[in-house]
C-alpha cells in the first residue's frame, strides 16, 4: 500500500476507503466508532478503530489505532491509500535519502 509520512497527522496510521478494500478491511471499519472530524481537506466522517497489526518492513505494531477517512479531492491522500501518522513516526528516526529516492525509518 503506498502511504504519506503525515508528521503533522495526530494519529498511528490513517486507512482510506481504497485501503480498507484493497486489505480487506472492511469488519474492522464497520466496528470502528463513527465521529466527526476536520483538518486539512475540510469537515468529514471520520472513523476510529483498530487492525489487529501494522507491519512496515520488519517493523511491526501490534493492534494500532486506526482512523479511516474519506478526503477532498485537493488532498495529498488522492496519491496514496493510507497514511503514517506522529503517533507511528515518534519511535522512529527517519531518514531521507532524497538522491536515492529512498526513506529509512530506524528505532
């Protein structure tokens, strides 16, 4: 799944509709609780709930807090199905390699 590095997202890890289909997760979005919301794209339905795991290379979480959200289309979500909030990337160190294209996240 491609997804953002939203450092100033509040949140674990953020699932868009494309998401929760293309990892088949729609049970876990039928029981998240329904809340609304704002920021970036405007006011919105937001859900809260949780996947049983997140893993990201050899990185893995245990039972993350999920939001699963609808965006505007003037979002930078319309590039990529999920996103990895501050409350995912503070137990990381992040480097950019920009010339290689490439991101590490290290503990």
């Amino acid at each position: 799944m491609r997804a953002l590095l939203d450092t100033g997202g509040n949140y674990e890890l953020l699932l868009t509709p494309q998401a929760v289909t293309h990892l088949g997760l729609e049970k876990e979005f039928k029981e998240a609780k329904i809340l609304s919301g704002g920021g970036y794209a405007g006011q919105q339905e937001i859900r809260l709930g949780h996947v049983s795991r997140l893993s990201i290379g050899s990185f893995t979480a245990n039972a993350p807090d999920v939001v699963f959200a609808t965006f505007g289309k003037d979002s930078p979500f319309k590039l990529a199905e999920g996103g990895l909030g501050t409350f995912f990337l503070k137990d990381f160190v992040i480097t950019f390699d920009y010339r290689h294209k490439l991101i590490a996240l290290r503990k």
